[in-house]
C-alpha cells in the first residue's frame, strides 16, 4: 500500500520503519519539525513536507502519528474526500477526522515506541473504522505488521487498553525509577536489580501475574515490613507507596510463596 | 566443593541446580518436606533427610535456603563447629548463626527464584561472612555460579536490597496483576499487555528508567488523566494507585517525551 505518516516523533518513526519492512511504499512525511522530518524521510527512502497543502492526494493511507492536540489542528485544515485516514492515539475518539474524510479511524500501537531502538518490537494493534471499507483497509494494513496481534476496538476500549497500559507500563517504569534513586541515595547499585526486573516481565509472559506474586506484603510478613518502613523514614515519597501496595496486595488474597 | 543444601522449596531448588551446573558435589538435601526433599535430591542425584541428627557433619558448605523464622529454628538445634554454614535470607542478620559455628555468613540471592523454572535464571549474589575464611570460602561459590554478578553486602545493605528488590518485582508484579483483573472486568484481553510490559522492562536494562518515562503523567496530560479516573470509578483501589503513581511521577521531574 501507498501510505503517508504524519509525524516524525517516536509513534512515526517506529511505524514507519515496520511499514516499509513489510513492503509498502511511504509516498511521504509530514510534519512540522522540518529537521526531524527529513531525517525520517531520508531513513525511510521518500521524501517530506512541513506544509499540509504539499500533502499527496492519491495514497492509500494516512496515518497521522502525531500528539492528541495536534490531531485536533490537522484534522480542522486537512482534507482528503474519501481517503483513508487514521490517527495513532489512544484516548482520542476516531470522530475528530470526521471533517477531513468520510473514510477515518484509528490505527492505535499498544507498545512503548522510542525512534532510538535498534530492534523493531512486537506491537499489539487497535483498529477502527468508520465503515467497513476502512475498517477492512486498517486491518489489512495492521495485519501486515503485526500477524495474530490485531483487533477491532472502539474509542472506550482503546481507553480502556490505555489505562491497563499506563499501569503496567508507565508505573511500572515509575517503580524502577524509584528505586534507582533510592539505591542512588543509599549507595547500593541499582544495576543489580537489572536481572530481578527482567525475571518478574518475563514470568507473565507465561503465568498469570496473580499466581507469581512473591514477597513479604503477600506473606503477610509483619516483621520484614516493619524493617523496611523504618529504612523508608528518610523517603517519604516512597513509603507511601510502599505501604499503598503493601495494603492494596494484601486485601487482593490468594498469591503464592 | 561438597555442599549441604537445607530446604526443598523455591530457593534450594534453584541453587542447587546452579551448584550442580556448576560441578559441585551436593552431599545431602536436609528438609522437613519429606516428598519434595526426596524429589530434590533425586534430581540432584543426592540423598536426602529430614532429621537434623543425621545431617553430614563433613560438607565445605552448608546452605540454609529455608524460610527466614525456619533459620532461627534450625540455629538453635543445629551445631556444626567450624563449618561454613549461610543462610540465604535478605532481611535476617547473619548473626543468628552464631551458636551454630564460628563460621557463618550469608548467600542472598538477589532474584525472583521458581523451581518450576525451566531455564536457570542469571542471579546476582551478595555475600557476608563472620571471618575472611567464610567470606572466601562463600565468595568463591557464589563467583562458580553468578561470574561478575557477586558483592559483599552488610546486614544493613542486604536490608535497603531488599527493600529495593520489593519495589521492583513485587510491587511491579502486582501492578500487573490489578491490570489483569481490571481487563478481566472490563472485557479487554490482558494478554495484549504483555509485549509492552516485555519491553518496558527490557528497555531499562540499558538505559536509565528515569530517561524512558513517558505516559500522560509526565506529560502532565490533564485531559487524558482525567478520562482514566472517569474509567477507574468503579475501580476504587486501582484509582487510589493510579491518583498516587501519578502524583509521584509529577512531583518527580524531568522525563521525556
């Protein structure tokens, strides 16, 4: 297929590059960053513009790759009679591109996107449609990229999925994030953990997160929770949190250890 | 080394398949679990005894990778004079293996340790010891199995490791055990998640944590924050985490994206 990307960030960047990896051909990018975008352009052999009247009328796709307000801004100027046009993000609703064409949707990559990685992940797609004609093109498209990892999902459960994302991603960063300070200030290395992270996101590959939870909140391990409250004095930041999912595991029940 | 392993559970299973992969001789699986002692030991080509009279008096290395009130127990009975004898226990002092041998210490491995694991895990080791000797003598095994992986490390700073260790894989687990269950409720498939909590925790183990936050906190995205608590109002424990995970990472500073 013939796509255009709007965009040059991370979201761009990665699709991108799995685009052109399945064999479809980037007629362009568009975006405002006019450094970035060439550079992506170059990257992705095709050519780039920072004007939306520059656009190309004829491709097959539109992805626009680029922050929710910024959604907001194209879709009042573009138009694009009866193209397919989608947008990349999560808790924006498919209905802001009414204006730009009667064929829009969402094209949403549920997968943490850094322009900088060397090796091309595994990303989950969320497609919608608003008729079948789209919906079939998004998914065609989705299909091409991420085999057995692509379904249909509305504006509320695209939502959805971004909350469950935001917890098991964003926080979960948050947590080693904390405790890389917290190892900073108390001069232990946090390098050392490194295994321990990789071990606990491997083991939900294959078991349900429920089964596998360890620990002393868990086991109810009064005495060794009482010893790491009293080493958390000096971060209290840290112990609320500590003592929030102490308390939120222990009133979940069951676990193992 | 000939080594004398006490326990039959996650922890002895686990060493005790890296003492063997590593050409050690395990003498003897002492446990009070007859049936999973004598599983152990036949997989480790050993023999195996729930007494502590009959426990090989002649071993270099005594490992007691039992659960942290079952070391006191065991210290009070237990008199191997000039042995080396460790407990593996984070938040235990290695003093409590005092009446048992003038030479003790400890073995902590710094891992999230299954014995239905089907691949053994890369450990990092700290070490501690009553003397030099027992220090060397427990350096060494930890050096046969976890090469470049292995430290010294007081009571108190297997203690902070410890605390360390909770934030990053238990609490870490649970956050995916909660978006498990809200996905459950809400009828979205948790196993999307799964390559995105992959990456989350890969990416970190090449770059800080602290550069890879991204997500609508740290871009103190109001708008889409406050369509996740609409979400999360049936939700009343997660919100309370979400409210909290959120405050932390905005009071935390700086990130990308």
């Amino acid at each position: 297929m013939e796509i255009v990307i709007f965009g040059s960030g991370n979201v761009a960047s990665v699709l991108g590059r799995k685009f052109k990896a399945a064999g479809h051909n980037i007629l362009q990018i568009v975006a405002r960053n006019a450094s970035a975008a060439s550079s992506l352009a170059y990257e992705l052999n095709t050519e780039s513009t920072n004007y939306l009247s520059l656009v190309h009328k004829t491709a097959d796709i539109y992805i626009l790759a680029v922050p929710d307000s910024v959604i907001i801004g194209i879709a009042k100027e573009l138009r694009l009679p009866d193209r397919v046009v989608a947008h990349t993000a999560a808790s924006v609703s498919k209905d802001v591109l009414n204006p730009v064409t009667s064929r829009y949707g969402v094209f949403y990559p549920l997968q943490s996107l850094r322009k900088e990685m060397s090796t091309l992940p595994t990303i989950p797609l969320f497609f919608d449609g608003s008729d079948q004609y789209t919906s079939d093109v998004l998914q065609s498209l989705a299909d091409s990229i991420s085999p057995q990892l692509v379904t249909a999902a509305t504006d509320e459960q695209r939502l959805k999925l971004h909350v469950a994302a935001v917890i098991t991603g964003n926080f979960t960063n948050h947590l080693y994030s904390l405790a890389e300070e917290y190892c900073r200030k108390e001069g232990i290395d946090f390098a050392q953990l490194r295994p321990l992270i990789a071990e606990t996101a491997l083991r939900i590959q294959s078991i349900s997160p429920k089964q596998a939870q360890t620990g002393p909140a868990i086991r109810h391990d009064r005495e060794t929770i009482e010893k790491h409250l009293a080493l958390l004095e000096n971060h209290p930041s840290l112990k609320s949190i500590y003592v929030l999912m102490t308390e939120s595991i222990q009133s979940d029940g069951g676990g193992r250890e």
